[in-house]
C-alpha cells in the first residue's frame, strides 16, 4: 500500500511539474504580424551623356593609376595588376565619349597598355621586363598627356553615347 501511495504521488509531482503548459499554449490566439505596406518608388530615367565634366575624370583617374604604376611597379604583383586594369578601364571609357576619329587614335596607345598587361599578368616582372614596362609606360603616359588632354580634346566629344557629334572640327 504505501509503495502504490509513493508511487501515485511520484507520478502526480511530475504531472504537476510538466503541468498543461503546452496544452495551454496550443490553444491561445497568436498575434498576427503586422501587415507591411510596400515602398513606391518613382524611377528616373537618368539621361547619360558625355560632358567635359565625365572625360576630365576619367582623365584624372587615368593619369593618377597610371602615376601609381609607374611609381610601385614590381613591389606589389596584385597592385601592378589593379593598376594596369584601371588605367586600360579608364582609356576605355575615355575612347568610348570621343568622336570616331579621335578614338581611333587613342586606339593605338590602348593596345600597347593591353601588351603591358599581358606581360604584367603572364610573366613575373624580371630586371629586363620591369625596364621595358617601366619605359613603355613613360613613352605612352607622355603621348597621352600630349594628344588626349582637355583642351585638344574638347571639341572631339561625342553629343551621346549612341551617336557622333555635330559639332566635331
């Protein structure tokens, strides 16, 4: 007898330790999440367009990647590599807002970056090639600088990027 008591008491601490919580639980409303109303946003076609303003920066960047290159050439394979692409990217966009004729001069001093790059990216920079890219580099940052500054270059821009300029001597 006193066994099925302790027994029986046993099992009524543990059904009242374990309780109907879980019933309880099962049977309570919930709170709904709040309903989020959607953001509207009026888009703006944005009208692109070389102006004098875009060629002087992409000129800046190109003069300032190029300057880096040329001053931590062979330090650094990862920073050699990030400057040539920047200075070929920035010629690119440079080329892309110039009348078809003055685009393809610039065309020229393009490829001969693109064969820097191609030793710069194939080849580990020895004493020879880390002169010849140091001197290709020199001779095509002055012919730039000569040829595609701003104020020879200004009445060669495109009006847009679709078409040639009007205005063009």
């Amino acid at each position: 007898m006193k066994k099925t008591l302790y027994v029986l008491l046993i099992f009524l601490i543990l059904l009242n330790l374990t309780g109907c919580e879980a019933v309880r639980k099962k049977f309570t409303r919930k709170k709904k999440p709040p309903v989020k109303t959607p953001h509207i946003y009026q888009v703006k076609k944005y009208e692109k367009r070389p102006t004098p303003d875009l060629y002087k920066k992409h000129y800046a960047f190109w003069m300032s990647w190029h300057s880096e290159l040329l001053r931590v050439l062979g330090q650094n394979k990862k920073k050699d590599k990030r400057c040539v692409e920047e200075i070929l990217s920035n010629l690119k966009d440079m080329r892309s807002m110039l009348i078809s004729r003055k685009s393809d001069e610039l065309t020229p001093h393009i490829e001969k970056l693109s064969k820097v790059k191609d030793i710069i990216f194939e080849e580990d920079l020895t004493t020879y090639n880390k002169d010849y890219v140091k001197r290709a580099l020199e001779r095509e940052e002055r012919a730039i600088k000569r040829e595609f500054n701003f104020k020879k270059i200004k009445d060669y821009l495109k009006e847009n990027f679709d078409g040639e300029s009007q205005s063009a001597k």
